[in-house]
C-alpha cells in the first residue's frame, strides 16, 4: 500500500524538487485541509464572496512547520489542478509571517514555489523576480483571507530560495 500524502517524501527522489500536495485550487472559494486520520479532504471554510485562491494552494510532505501542521505553499502554476494532487516543484522563496495563538505570536510562514512543469512561470527563481506588484497581492490575499475569520495575519519579511530551502530541511527535521 503506498504511503499517505502527508507521509510521501518532501523531495522527489535524486532531485531538488519539492512535492508539494494540493488542498486548494486557484480560483476556489472553498479552503480545503488534507486530515491525516481520516485520509480525505475536509472543507475548512469558504472565503467571502468575491474572494478566491489566486494559486494552488497546498503543503510539503513529510514536514512539520512552527504551527505544527506541514509546511504550507502558494504554488504558482498555469492552471489549476485538483485535491490530492502531487506536484513537483522549485522553492523560490518564503514569505516569513505570524499569527496570533493563544495571545501569543506564532509563525505561520507561506513557502512560494513554482511547479516544475509551468510554462508560464519558468523564468521565476527567486522571490527577487515576482513582480512587487504581484507579491503584494499575494500577501494581502492572505491577509484579508485572514481577516475574514478574525485572525491577523503579518509577514514579518520576504526571504529568498535559500531561507525558504532552510526552513524545509528545519520542517523535515522535526517529523524525525
């Protein structure tokens, strides 16, 4: 029997490629969440009208991040995909962040990556090459998805491939 999703391998095998598992597609209102007891999908919320994923939306197997769920990742990619599906893809950065828990800040970060296989995003290696433009919107979709359920949400920096590339082998290291 193969492996469950959030137990696959965070690297697809002899490469630097991240899997990343989608819970959410781009354009969905629907805020999907992968449950490792269950092995299903559960729908976790529905954003408000107007609002919708501007990317795939998913985590890196096998990781355990400061929140102590998987890592998360904004996968940038051509078109949408599917719940439980396995994308191959390169890290090009983290937007570091918190959140409030327990009246306390807690890390929440965002890793950026681009699917291995995108045409249209090729040319991106490292969060220096996203358009400010576009950066800028993808932190404030996080925000305001925060918001409309009361949690404040603050990227305390944008870091580049190499502190993203960190922060998973520090993920992996803490499901050991």
């Amino acid at each position: 029997m193969p492996p469950a999703l959030h137990q696959l391998p965070a690297y697809a095998a002899g490469s630097r490629r991240l899997h990343v598992v989608i819970e959410t597609p781009k354009g969905s209102r629907n805020k999907l969440a992968f449950d490792p007891e269950l092995g299903a999908f559960l729908l976790k919320g529905v954003l408000p009208e107007g609002s919708s994923f501007p990317y795939d939306f998913g985590f890196v197997p096998s990781t355990l991040a400061d929140d102590g769920d998987p890592l998360d990742v904004l996968l940038l990619m051509d078109a949408p995909t599917y719940p439980g599906t396995v994308v191959e893809a390169r890290v090009i950065g983290v937007l570091e962040a918190e959140q409030p828990e327990n009246g306390h800040p807690q890390r929440n970060d965002r890793l950026l990556a681009v699917a291995a296989e995108s045409r249209e995003h090729r040319h991106l290696h490292d969060i220096g090459d996203l358009p400010p433009q576009l950066l800028r919107e993808i932190e404030h979709f996080f925000d305001s998805y925060n918001q409309a359920k009361g949690q404040p949400f603050r990227v305390v920096r944008r870091s580049g491939k190499k502190r993203a590339e960190e922060l998973v082998h520090k993920a992996q290291a803490a499901v050991s």
